[in-house]
C-alpha cells in the first residue's frame, strides 16, 4: 500500500514498517498489510506527508538486455542500473521486454503513470520493427486494422512501411494499449517473428538525441503533455 504511494519498492515500505517510520493518520502502524485509502487517510513517512514528496519523471533509453523490473532473482542487469539511486522509488511506466529498446519513462507519480499506462486513455506509443520476412501491403493492413490475439482483438494502428531490406520489412507501428508483448504477437500472427523492436515515442515525447543507456529528467512541457 505504500509503495502504491510511489516512494518504496515492496520490501522498503515493509521495513519501514518495521522501523516504525510510517505514521497513518498520527498513529504508527505496526502491520505491514495494513491498508489505507491514499484520497483520505493522512500518510506520513518519518514526520513528512507522503503527497508532499517530489515528484519525478525521467526517460531512460532502455538498450535491449536489461529487464524492466527492480530486481531479478537470476542476477540478470535491470533498469535500475542505468539510474542514479534517487532518494525516492521511480517505477516503470509501462514494460518492455528483455529484447526490446527504446524509451522508458520512470516515475514516483503512480497516478502518473497509471494514466499513461492505462488503455481508456489511449495514449499513443510507436515502435521501430523489424520483421523476420518481407511483409505485403495486405499484412501491413490487417495489422492496421486488428489482429486477433489470445486476449482479444487489437485497436487499430498506424502502420508506416519504411523499406525492405532483403528477406526483410521494417515498418513502424503506433499503437494506443499496451497488451503483453502486443507488437511481437501481432507480427507472429502474420507468420512471421519481430527481429529488432525500439520504442522511439510515446505520446508527444520523441527519443532525439538520447544516448542508449543514458537517461534526462521529462520536461514540464512533456510532463502536461501526458497528463491531459
Ligand atoms: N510490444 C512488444 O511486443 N514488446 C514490447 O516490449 C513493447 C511492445
């Protein structure tokens, strides 16, 4: 529940807890499961309201090899090594599989990121894609128009040809929901796999002149851009 506030992994908020850090509505609280309403109850970590805490917003250029979560039981890098150790816990707006690049917002604003995560708010989202096969114009169509997947059909895309090279597409794809693995799926339901997939916008935020692997704090402008 506190880390649903956006300032602590899990494991943080529970040893908190346990230190006798977190005060809800003037009064410690012992439990960990202990369950407040974030619009009512008045949370405190060590004398200091939780809402009043700074918000943070960065985009990182995730290269492919790292996972998108905070720690991974088999040692493999995540995204977290790519960032500093910010005094709060920025999450992953969204995923992006282990082989997929691009850009990754990261924040402690979970209304934020719930907002642009959330499908009823169409916020749209373009990747770069490379098919394993030379793709026609019919298969572009179907995968503007939906694709039938296991849970349920796509919305439509902007699909954008940009040039076959050899035995393969590469075409670029604006989706506006964010099911599991969707591009990749939506590419094998045509017979054929995702070779390279990058992420280069989501909404009005372009990748420009980031380095992979580097990161930049969102501007206010990209910030209220998402928000509306
Ligand atoms: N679609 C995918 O298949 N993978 C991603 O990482 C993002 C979108």
């Amino acid at each position: 529940m506190i880390s649903k506030a956006g300032i602590g992994s899990r494991t943080e908020a529970r040893s908190w807890i346990h230190e006798r850090r977190v005060k809800v509505n003037g009064k410690v609280i012992e439990n960990p499961d202990h369950w407040v309403d974030m619009k009512r109850d008045h949370v405190w970590l060590d004398d200091k309201p939780l809402e009043q805490r700074d918000r943070l917003y960065l985009l990182l250029y995730k290269p492919t090899g790292y996972l998108t979560t905070y720690k991974d039981p088999e040692g493999r890098p995540t995204v977290y090594d790519l960032i500093e150790d910010f005094d709060t816990f920025l999450s992953p707006v969204g995923r992006l599989d282990l082989d997929t690049s691009g850009l990754l917002i990261m924040t402690n604003d979970t209304q934020f990121a719930e907002r642009v995560t959330n499908p009823d708010s169409h916020v749209p989202k373009t990747y770069l894609v490379k098919a394993s096969a030379l793709l026609t114009d019919d298969q572009l169509e179907q995968l503007r128009r939906g694709i039938e997947l296991s849970d349920g059909m796509t919305r439509a895309a902007i699909v954008k040809r940009l040039r076959n090279s050899g035995k393969h597409t590469h075409f670029e794809i604006t989706i506006s929901e964010g099911k599991n693995r969707q591009v990749r799926r939506m590419v094998e339901a045509l017979g054929a796999h995702v070779m390279k997939l990058v992420r280069v916008r989501i909404g009005a935020i372009a990748i420009g002149e980031l380095p992979i692997g580097e990161w930049r704090l969102l501007t206010r402008a990209e910030i209220t851009s998402l928000r509306r």
